[in-house]
C-alpha cells in the first residue's frame, strides 16, 4: 500500500490538532496504517523544546533546536511513508519559518536563512494544508482552552505569522482552508484533498509498473 506524507499548517488556534486525530480514526477506519506525530517532537531534542529549559532565546536559537529536531524526525517520517503508512504530521518547516521570522520583542530572523537551515534535509510534503485564520478568531479560541497562553499567542505577533505562513503557501504550493468555518466544514474538505492525494500516488505509482 502506498505511503503519503500529509502536513497540516497554521497558526494557534486554527485547529490542526483536533484535525489531524480525527483525519487519523478515518484513515484507520478504512484500514490504512496511519502515523499520527507533531513538531517539536515529544522526544529527545523536541522534548526538550516544549520543556522550556531552554529558557530566554533567540528566535535563531530557538529556530536551529527546531530544525535539529525536524532533521531526525524528517528521517523518521520518510522511513514511515516507505513503510507504506499515511503520515499526518502537526507543523513542519513552514511554522518555524513564519514564526521565527516574525518580529517578537523587536527580534526576528531573517526568512531566507530559515529556509537555508533546512533545505538540505526537509522533504516535500505529498500534501501541505494550511488551516488559514484570522488573529481574532485563534485568541478567542486558544483563550477557551484554559491553558496558559505562550508568548506566541498575541494577535499582533500572529497578524504577522498568518503573513508569513500566506507568502510560504504561494511560494510552495500549499493549499489554503478557512479555518473559520464549522469543524465539519474543514474535516470534510481536507479528508476529500487527502482522499485525492492518495489516490493520485497510487494511480501514479501503478502506471509506473
């Protein structure tokens, strides 16, 4: 059976986690193995990331333990989709480039040396969903959580990630839903883009026989 790697983008509060368990159930229900994983990572240099023992950092600091993190976990994921599994994964390199290159406390790093740190190793996504939201709507609803919020989630600073994440889509292709709309809505326009993926690869990987 073939293997595909599907990312889900944006910024906090678009809904990416909710999104990608319940793409996964479906998946498995139909009998495709399927490999649910996010970064950072929960091992390793990725745990040590959501730890915070890091503490106070630059974006360029906190950027190269992403790309550090994403460089062993991008050898995992390819190694899963070979295996013939779908693999879901929750942020990849395009939320490093467009936070990290938004201006937080009058710091940002610079776009193109983001995308450098990571162009010898990240590989095309089969498919790359942005989950497009305005900064209103994510703080609302990151706001219901009852979490903590990180310094990330200002609605000033992500007016400029949603920027960000916007330019990178034009630039690499990715496709953009309105996460806005009912939970239902974006489920079942994602699952239909990720039912059509599959099925090219597997019509392309046949006539390749």
């Amino acid at each position: 059976m073939e293997g595909a790697l599907i990312v889900l983008e944006g910024i906090d509060g678009a809904g990416k986690t909710t999104l990608s368990k319940r793409l996964c159930q479906e998946l498995e229900s139909r009998g495709r193995s399927v490999v649910l994983t996010a970064e950072p990572t929960h091992e390793g240099i990725g745990a040590f990331i959501r730890s915070g023992a890091a503490g106070d950092i630059s974006q360029s600091t906190e950027a190269l333990l992403f790309s550090a993190d994403r460089n062993d976990h991008t050898e995992r994921m390819m190694r899963w989709v070979s295996e013939g599994k779908v693999v879901i994964c929750d942020r990849y390199f395009a939320s490093t480039v467009a936070y990290q290159s938004a201006s937080l406390e009058g710091t940002r790093a610079d776009t193109e040396w983001l995308l450098s740190i990571n162009s010898d190793f990240i590989q095309r996504a089969d498919i790359t969903i942005l989950l497009d939201l305005d900064p209103e709507t994510s703080m609302s609803r990151v706001g219901t959580r009852g979490e903590e919020g990180s310094k990330f989630e200002r609605s000033d600073f992500l007016s400029q990630v949603r920027g960000g994440y916007l330019g990178l889509a034009d630039r690499f292709g990715f496709e953009v839903v309105d996460a806005s709309a009912s939970a239902d809505e974006v489920y079942a326009r994602v699952l239909a883009m990720i039912e059509e993926v599959i099925r090219c690869i597997r019509q392309r990987r046949y006539s390749a026989r």
